[in-house]
C-alpha cells in the first residue's frame, strides 16, 4: 500500500457542482487534498476545493491532468465521455466508480441489459432506432409509453411520455429524431417512487441507507420522505434490490437505485446513478454517515459507517424562482426560524426557474411533523434570481 | 438593514485554527463568503476560506484589512489585542462577540469580578502582586491554592496549583513573576467539571446545550461526555447559570461556560471563553445543530437552531503523539471500523507532543456504549510527528 495514512490521498472530481462541494466538505473534515475539474470559475466547490481546473468536461487533456494530480478520482455526475477514463484506468490510475461499470450506466440500455440478465426486475424495455419501431414496440408494451434516450439524460430531460400513436412523431422529434439511440419501456403506473443510497468499498464490502420515498414535479426531485412509508418487507426487499446492483455492476463508492412500487406492491428499478444522489441529501442531518462521508470512505479505502437513520427526515429541494440573474436567497430568517430546519444554499452564481439551487432538511421526532416543518420552510426560503 | 440576502455578509474570522476550520465548514453550507486573517500559511482553515491575510494576530493593521473586506467579524480564541477591535467597532464595524464583551473576559479578574457583582458563583479569588500577597492569601483559602495569570492563559498555561508556602516563590516565577497580572483562587476539591454551551443572538435570544462532562488530563480537555451525569436539578441550574453569563456579558455568538461541580453538589463557574469550545465539538454529530452552525446563525443575525441532543455522544481529543514532525495519521482505518466513530483531522502541517490535532466523536444508543467506543477508538488512531 502507497499510503499508510489514507488522508494523505488527494482527491480529484469531476464536477464541481453541489455534490462536489457536500462531497469536499465531508472529505475536508477527515483533512483529505481535493482538486475539480469543473468549466465554471465560480462552481459550488470552487471555494472550497484545494484546486480548480477550469476546463469543460469533455476535455481529454484536463481529466488527465487532474488525474496526475490525484491519487484517486471520483465524479459527481455520470454523463463524462468514458474513453479517457478507460485510458487513465488502462494506465494505472484508480478511477472510483470505475470506468467499465459507467460506461454501462451512463447508457440506459446496456444498464438494463444488465439488470435483466442478473435477474433483476427492471421494467419492459427495447431498443427503438425510429417512429415505425416505436409503434411496432406499443402493440407489445401498450400506450402509454415512455421513449428514452440511452444516454444523456437527467432530472427527466431525454424522457418523454407517448401517449398514443399520435405522439409518436412529434416525441421521436423531441428526443433528437435519432441522433442519440433511443429505447422504449413499458410505462409503470406506480403507486410510490423510492430510491435506496448505498455504498460499496474497495473490498467489495456494502452498507445500505433506509429507503427514501421521492415525489416528483415536472420530472425534478422535490421531496424525499425517509424512512418511506411502505411495509417491512418491501424496504428489506428495496435494500437486498440496492444490495444486487452494486454488486452487479461492482460499484465502488456510492449508488443511488431508484424504484418503484407497482400497484401490486412489486419493485422495478426505474435508474442507476453512479455517485452521491439528490434523494441522498437528508443522510446529512438524518443519518450516522452521510452519504458524502461514505462516499469518501469507499473510495478512500477506509471503512465504511453506521447507515442508520437518527431521526425522521424530509428534503425538500430549493428550485431558482423568478428571472434567470444573480442569485438571491429570500425568507432564510423566516425559514430557519422553524424548529430543526437546516437551509443549504450551493453558491451559483446565476438562477434560473427551475435550477437546482439549493436543499433543506428537516429532522423531527416523527415524519409527519419533519414534513410538515419542511413544507412550512420550503414556502418560506427562496432562492431567485435577480436582474 | 444593509443585507434582505444574509447570506450575502462576508465573515471574517480572527485565527484560522480547528475552530476556524470547523466554523467554515458550517458556514459554506449555507453559503457564506469567509475571509481569515492567520500568521500560518498552511492552517487548518486555510484550504477552505475565500481569503487568508497571512498575519500575526497583533498585527493590527491586518486586522482593519481583515474588517474592511468582510460585514462582521469574530474569532476563534480571545487573547487579541482589543483596542483594534474597539476602533474598528467605534467606527462601525461589527465585532461579535463585541469588543467590550471580549476585554472583560479576556482577563480572569476582571471576569470573575463581573461575576460575582451579579451574583453567579465562582470561586472566592483576590489579586495578588508578590509573593506576600500570596502568603497573605493563603491565611484565606488555605493551601493547596489556583494562582493564575489574569490574561493570556489557556489549555492550563498560566495556571499553577501551589501546594504550600514552599512553593510560593517557585510558582510566582513560574508565571512570570509579576509580569503580568495574576490572581489567586481558592482550590475547588469538585467532583466534576462540566460546561455547558450556549449561544445568544443579536437580539437578545438565547439557545443552551445539554451539559457535558468533561476530563482533563495535564490542564488539557481529553474527553468530554453527554449527556454529564448530574441530577436533573443540576442540569437546569448549570443551563440557567449559562443563561445569566451571557446575559451578564451580553455576549452574541457561542460561549462555553466551565463550571466545577462540588462535592457538595453546587456549581462554580471556572471559566468562560467566548467562543466555540473544543468541549463542544460533540455538537457537530451529536446535536441537531452544532456549536459552529449556530455560532455562525447568530453572528449573521439568523435565528438560533435547535440544541436538542440526538444521542448521547462522547468526544476524545487526538493529541500529537511520536516526535515534533510532519503530522502523519496512524490508525484511522482501525478506529473508522468501530461503529459511530467520526474522526476530524485539523490538518496542522506540524505535529508536537500534546498539540491538538484532531478529535473523535462517537454517538450511540446509550452514553456507555458511546464512551466504550470513543476509547477503543482513540487508543487505535494516532497523529504523530514523523522526523
């Protein structure tokens, strides 16, 4: 072993977004060097992070040089061209959650491919190349349907709902007309959306946070509800599920899984993501470990922590309101003067409606008082943006 | 008022030491712009504040600097020169805790004066000059006896217990004989020595933690427990005690207030600090909102955040172990596998026999476990000095 005293490991993201900066606010704690590599001066992390190379994130050369300023490098997002990540792996640098198993996620297709082939229940799917193939799959899957791009997506962009045959064209437009692969998947009238956050290390070794209940508007996370209101069976059923995925793609660091459960009580997986998730913010106030501190712990070779919930949480996140311009944050006062509520605010710079600009979290003795607390706060706090 | 965006005043912080560091951390989340003014290039808060005016502490022209690039400024330790602090507050500047405040409690006489003026109990004390004043002290509170210098002590330097008379001459040389003003104490025999944490906002408002229980071994704090094992009668005495110091200082941020605990079950202030206290760093996993978030909440005006303890925790200091060198971690993997532990590396550069370099904290179910814990973990971790 190079290190004997793992903090001296220096860290590098690929990202400097809110999950770099949650991530290096966790790493710093323990005294770990972190560097990103992120396109904006004034990212979220920017502040904090030991280094910043300011190049976009399909620029070959600058990965590689965070790299050889790095012991280990992690991402906090999964859409990064994988090529260079293959190459710098290929020549000996540990790259955490490897390159092989994202090169599988980042592609919804060979992601489910994968799931399916190890037995686990993921909804119908297939690949469609054009709007004939589209109706050809809806005889099989039924309207409505939901068309996907393979690749690329996020927060619902690159997803689209056909609701008969008439929206097929205009949907095959909308997703690129063919430009990226596209596949089809039997639509899931769920009752609940969970997701599960866990964590595997360098020795294969996991740990699995209770399951958060997530509600979605507009196809952007607004609320997780934890633990999820659903039977005994069903959340350990959610964390064997969580258990098999990282398994399966022998992820390193952490994995967010997200399902659903049908109206017959049953789980698909709905999505993978390689790396600290959204649905994972309230493990900050809510658990032993967060979800960023155990993400440094895998990939950093150290141990993993106590997953266990300390209290009742609710997140909620902040979205821009208003014009797109500087960022102001409204109502704070008002917010946090709510018992248990915590505001973070991630720093960018600009808002725009609907950006991701901020989260809060609140914990209670009991869920009903957290969310409704957190529904209080999020009335409150506003983040906008100014002219 | 200047800021509807709170989070838009910059911080300045007067050290950038752990606490410094820690007071960041917090601050970051919520998104705040912080400068620090610290003689050392590579201090623990430096990797993570916005500015570092690299500058001695009584370096008074980088502290105005310091004052003219932030909206408020406070501190992480109380030995700086007021009269800078003083100006600048005259001028218009903010200063929490406020200069006044701070020049009161900076000397132990005049701290103990206040004290007792407004009747909260302390141990008797008298001013002394010379070494026949200390004679004539004795004839008072008998030997064994404190003899502390009035300013400028801290972690028991400037503090000496004098046995008999025999000892008077030596211990008067000791402290520097008469250079600086100094004080005895009545000898305190007590069976515990707690202190409680608390916070008071700019206006007026008032949040008290649980209190803890804390060992020194050599004058330096090694452990502090929560909840302290007192009556509950006790407990609401020393939160009301903390209560009226800060009324008394009229103190803005967080205060930790020491007290003994006698044999005869009543409370005696020790001392006072005003500002995070190393005996509080179990608030950061410990309570729903740590020492430095709400030190932090207070100082920009916000409201003050819920004190409730989560789990009773248990802190260890890590001290510098091995010889004067490079600090290197040793054992972090051991004592990360031992469930609940976090530990904070500060990050000093430089390790030294007894410096403090870093804590443990460890929350569980019950306050045994947690104190099992804490001490295996802190008997597998080191940070020493590598030549």
């Amino acid at each position: 072993m190079k290190f004997n005293d793992k903090t001296r490991q220096k860290i590098g993201i690929i990202g400097g977004g809110q999950l770099g900066k949650m991530m290096i606010l966790e790493a710093k704690k323990m005294g770990f060097y972190v560097s990103i590599l992120d396109p904006t001066e004034a990212c979220p992390a920017d502040s904090i992070a030991d280094e910043h190379l300011i190049a976009d994130f399909d620029d070959q050369q600058a990965i590689r040089e965070l790299a050889q300023k790095s012991d280990l490098i992690t991402y906090e997002f999964e859409h990064i061209g994988v090529e260079v990540l293959k190459e710098l792996e290929a020549e000996g640098y540990k790259i955490y959650p490897t390159a092989s198993s994202l090169e599988i996620i980042q592609n919804k297709y060979e992601q489910k491919t994968v799931l399916k082939k190890n037995g686990i229940a993921v909804p119908d799917f297939i690949k469609v190349e054009s709007p004939a193939d589209i109706k050809e799959a809806a005889k099989k899957f039924t309207y409505p349907l939901m068309l996907k791009s393979c690749t690329g997506g996020y927060d619902g962009k690159g997803n689209a709902v056909v609701k008969s045959e008439e929206e097929v064209e205009s949907s095959f437009k909308e997703l690129g007309a063919g430009s990226t692969p596209l596949m089809v998947e039997k639509y899931i009238p769920f009752k609940k959306e969970i997701s599960i956050i866990a964590a595997r290390g360098l020795t294969g070794e996991m740990e699995v946070y209770p399951a958060g209940e997530n509600d979605h508007q507009d196809n952007i996370l607004y609320e997780t509800k934890v633990p999820a209101e659903i039977s005994a069976e069903l959340e350990e059923e959610a964390e064997e599920f969580a258990r098999e995925v990282l398994e399966v793609f022998e992820g390193i660091g952490i994995f967010c899984v997200e399902m659903f459960v049908t109206e017959a009580d049953e789980l698909l997986i709905n999505e993978i993501a390689p790396r600290p998730h959204n649905s994972g913010h309230y493990t900050i106030e809510g658990c032993v470990t967060s979800q960023f501190e155990q993400h440094v712990r895998a990939i950093a070779g150290l141990p993993l922590g106590d997953t266990a919930l300390l209290r009742p949480s609710v997140m909620r996140n902040i979205l821009g309101t208003g014009d797109q311009g500087k960022a102001e944050v409204v109502g704070l006062e008002q917010a946090l003067a709510i018992e248990g509520v915590k505001v973070h605010v991630y720093q960018k710079t600009i808002s725009r409606p609907g950006r991701k600009m901020g989260h809060l979290t609140v914990t209670a003795e009991n869920l009903e008082l957290a969310a409704k607390r957190a529904l209080k706060a999020s009335q409150l706090v506003e983040i906008k943006g100014e002219i």
